[in-house]
C-alpha cells in the first residue's frame, strides 16, 4: 500500500462516513491511488478531469453519469461537486494537482462525507 492508499484510508475510509475513494492525478489523468475494491475506470478518471475544466454547468444542470450509474448534482462549484441517487452519492473535489472522488451509501451521513473529502 503506497502512501496515497494509506492516506485515503485513515482519512476517510475509517470515518465511516466515505464508502470508496480514489485520487486522480490531473496532469498524468490517471488514478494514482484508490481504496482496495474501487477501480475507476480510465474514461470515468477522464470525465471527472473534463467536468471541472469543460463541463461544469452540464454537470450541474444535469448531473453525472459515473461507474454506470446517474448521479444528480446538488451542489458544484469550480472545486467541488456534490451528487447523490437513491443508492447514495458522490463527492468530487478538485485541487490544482489532484481530483479526489469517493462515494458513500444511503444512510451515510452525506454532509460529513463532503466535510472528510474537502478537508482532506
């Protein structure tokens, strides 16, 4: 486990409140790091990369489809996206070097789960 994975791991992972986690890495555009099961494919990475640079106000008109799944948006902004369906939701947060996704379940408590992502 690199440092990334134990990163995500003691961060979020153990709150309880972020189901899985990964980290892309916007100038390679690949995922560097992600939490042991959670495999996001390299046209999802992709996609997230384009939201936030291209696609931001689709995304928040009409939400993301993600691992197959929709999501609708909540709340975006020009670092964060915040999406959910009736099986839980999807937080994106985006730095300069980094975009952290991680996802949560129906009966996670969501407002935590942002708080964990952006902070991390």
């Amino acid at each position: 486990m690199n440092q990334l994975q134990a990163l995500l791991n003691d961060s979020l992972i153990r709150t309880k409140h972020v189901e899985n986690a990964a980290i892309i890495n916007i100038k390679e555009r690949k995922v560097c790091a992600s939490t042991f099961g959670f495999n996001v494919p390299p046209e999802n990475a992709l996609n997230l990369i384009y939201t936030f640079y291209e696609n931001l106000l689709q995304v928040r008109r009409g939400g993301l489809y993600f691992k197959e799944k929709y999501y609708k948006c909540v709340r975006a902004d020009e670092h964060s996206i915040y999406l959910q369906n009736v099986y839980g939701g999807l937080i994106v947060v985006k730095t300069k070097t980094f975009i952290l996704v991680a996802t949560y379940r129906v009966g996670m408590y969501p407002s935590v789960c942002v708080e964990a992502v952006e902070k991390l």
